[in-house]
C-alpha cells in the first residue's frame, strides 16, 4: 500500500514533467511548425544578443517575438518581406524580423 507522502510525491512529479511537455514552443529559439517560424539568437551590429525570426506571415514575425520576450515589450531591429504575396494564387509572402527584447 502506498502512503499519502508517496502519492504526493508522485503527483508533484507528474504535475512537473506535465508543464515541462506543454511549455510553448515559441517562447524559446528554435523552430516552432504551429506557427511556420523559425527564431534563433544572434549578435547585432551594437554587439548586443537579438533574435532572428524567419516566418510564413509577416504577423508571425511580431507574435513569436512578442513570445520570445516572454510577453514583454521588444523593439524592431529590422523588418523585411522576402516574397511578396500574390493572393490571386493563395501564397502568402514570407517575411523576416530581428527584433530586441526590451
């Protein structure tokens, strides 16, 4: 028979590896497949660390570097659109972002 400590143990253990396995993907560099960007860490010109986000949808781009900033503020180091969107076809433009958590 298990007693109470042992089930509490359990649990916490449980609960722990639980909120490990569900953390949000964007909200660390990497590649996050939801969303179809991709975010890494680089140095900047004013040798200060940044993020460089790679995304399908220009919008991507603000929304994992507002995840990336763990819901803080972040300022825009540069923005650029690589392919523009021709929507008569249904593609949409892909669009790169280096942005600063601030």
């Amino acid at each position: 028979m298990a007693s109470p400590s042992m089930s509490r143990s359990s649990l916490g253990v449980c609960i722990a590896l639980l909120a490990v396995a569900c953390a949000d993907a964007k909200s660390t560099p990497g590649t996050d497949p939801e969303t179809g960007t991709t975010a890494s860490v680089i140095t900047w010109s004013d040798g200060a660390r940044a993020f460089s986000i790679d995304c399908q949808l220009p919008g991507d781009c603000r929304n994992r570097a507002f995840a990336l900033c763990h819901g803080g503020q972040y300022t825009t180091l540069k923005a650029d659109t690589i392919t523009p969107a021709d929507y008569t076809r249904g593609i949409s433009g892909r669009a790169t972002m280096v942005a600063r958590c601030t």
